[in-house]
C-alpha cells in the first residue's frame, strides 16, 4: 500500500519535473537556434583551382586600407579589390596592380566612403575593366560630401556602372569553391559617423577563412555579435587600422584568428595601432602582420592552411 501510495504521490512531482526540465531545454534549445552562427566554416573547392593558391594581398598604402584578393577560377583570377588608399596613390596602385597581371576588377568594393579607403577609387574606375562596384550607401544627410566621393559617382556613371549597395546579407557574386558573406552594416543602420557603415565581409575559400572589417567598430562589432554570424576566421583584418576604438574582446573572442592584420603607417598622426590593441593581440598569441613594419603582405591558400609573405613593395604614393 505505502508504495503504491508513494508510486501515485511522486507521479505528478515527477511529471511536473519532467514539464519543468522539457521547458527549460526547449527554452536553452530556442536560445541557442536563435543564437546560432549563420554561415560556413568551409566550401567545396572545385578540381580546376587546385594548382593556384588564393592570393590575399594586404597592400602597403601608407596610412589607408587596400586589399587585393585574387580567386583561382577555371578562367584565371577573379579579381576583388577591396578599398585603394588615398588619392595619392593612384598612380602607383594602378602600376602596382598592372604588374602583377590584373587588368580586370570582377569586384571593385569600397569598405566605406573616407578618402584613407577610397581616395583614388574614380581613378581604378577608369583605368580598368570593371565587373561590379559594391558600397555601403549612408543616409543622404550624412553621405560624404567629398570630391573623391563625388568623382566616383561620376566614374562610375561615365562607365554605366552601377553601384550595388552592400549591407548585410547582399550577395557578392564569386568563383566556385569561395564565398562571401556580407555581415554589416544593417539596412537600418543608424551611425554618426562613416566607419561603422563598413562592409565587414568574411571570405571562406576551401576551408581557410578571412574577415575583413574595414573601420568597423567596437558598436558595430557588437551588433554582428548580436545578429549572431559565424565569425570565426584564420585571419583577421584589424578595424580601424588598429585602433582601441575597434577588435572588442568579445568580437576577437569570436574571430578567434591565428593571424592579424594591421594597414597603417609609420607615425601616422593617430597613434594607430594602439597600444591596447597590440597588447591585446599578443596576449592572445595572434600572428601579427602590420603595413607599417612589414610592407605590402600577401597571404595564401590552397584552401586549408594559409602562409605569408612579407616585405613586399609598398604601393607607391605620388611623393614616394
Ligand atoms: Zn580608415
């Protein structure tokens, strides 16, 4: 009798722990549907791309950002350069890209529209065969006023190209075996100033894996962190050219890279990188290549482990 009588009591205890257990897992289980990152961590690579490393070249612009990014296709390169430094370098950028075979641009992005990312950008235009131009586009009150600004509108319109804008989840067409991932800025984006309308982009080639940031930072770090992107990368591309405003703990705990990269100049007039962000890079043990010390960078990949070349020729500005 007794335990039959404790068999009936503890039935609906344990139904009850039961319910209350199924809850919380279906809470945790909906939290972390909700949380989980959005992306891939690798891509097939096709049968034609295996004798031609992906090339990423961090170029040496002084104080400003470019990237060449070059994917091995059935039909030789696709060319994808990311923002071109200041006006000054013009010149020793087209020459610099002439000479290592590109003549055409599938991809022409702009990070965000300031002159140290874009400067010379109406020049690239002009000077070469264009696919697509992708930028973010700020609120009409607070788009640049520039004449760099201007004069690719221009160069752009000159060549009927239009401009797509670039927000989170657009689509930059690429080569198989390679993807992007466009993760910033939101449409609704709502910043003061322009570096947190960069176009923070992650290329997955193979099973290798790079985030450019452009001068995102800590606030919109934040919000990608909050839209819940895979981050995790090989190589990082320092926002803000290493400035403490940028690489938070929580996004660089999130990229988790084994290597870094830093696009400034020697004694530029902002201090960059900071301290605070060298420090925290080393102290995580992350590989890092800067412009200032190292020159034009070149990372490469033939789709799992990714090796650097350094000291490569600077861009050269016009005075250089
Ligand atoms: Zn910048």
């Amino acid at each position: 009798m007794n335990k039959k009588r404790s068999k009936y009591s503890l039935g609906p205890v344990a139904g009850l722990v039961v319910l209350i257990v199924l809850f919380l897992l279906s809470s945790r289980i909906n939290l972390s549907d909700g949380g989980a990152p959005e992306g891939i961590n690798s891509v097939p690579l096709p049968d034609s791309s295996a004798d031609q490393p992906l090339q990423v070249y961090f170029l040496d612009v002084g104080q400003g950002d470019s990237e060449l990014i070059r994917i091995p296709g059935e039909t030789g390169y696709f060319n994808m350069l990311l923002d071109t430094g200041e006006y000054e370098y013009a010149d020793g950028l087209t020459e610099y890209l002439k000479g290592l075979g590109v003549e055409r641009i599938d991809a022409l992005v702009c990070s965000h529209p300031h002159t140290d990312h874009m400067g010379c950008m109406a020049r690239i235009v002009q000077r070469f065969d264009i696919g697509a131009i992708y930028m973010p586009l700020l609120p009409e009150d607070r788009a640049p006023t520039t004449a760099a600004y201007e004069k690719l509108l221009d160069a752009a319109l000159d060549k009927g190209l239009t401009i797509n804008q670039l927000h989170e989840d657009a689509i930059i067409e690429s080569p198989p075996g390679s993807q992007f991932q466009v993760m910033s800025p939101r449409m609704d984006a709502d910043w003061d100033g322009a570096n947190n309308y960069s176009a923070v982009i992650r290329l997955v080639y193979g099973e290798s894996s790079f985030l450019f940031t452009g001068d995102a930072e800590e606030e919109s770090e934040e919000i990608i962190l909050e839209d819940g992107y895979m981050l995790s990368s090989d190589v990082l591309k320092c926002g803000h050219h290493g400035s403490s405003s940028s690489t938070s703990d929580e996004f660089l705990e999130a990229v988790d890279p084994l290597y870094a990269v830093i696009s400034c100049e020697t004694g530029n007039r902002y201090g960059h990188p900071h301290r605070e962000t060298v420090e925290k890079l080393d102290r995580e043990k992350i590989i890092t290549y800067r412009t200032d010390k190292d020159g034009t960078i070149l990372a490469e990949s033939m789709g799992d482990r990714i090796t650097f070349t350094t000291g490569l020729d600077s861009v050269q500005g016009r005075d250089g």
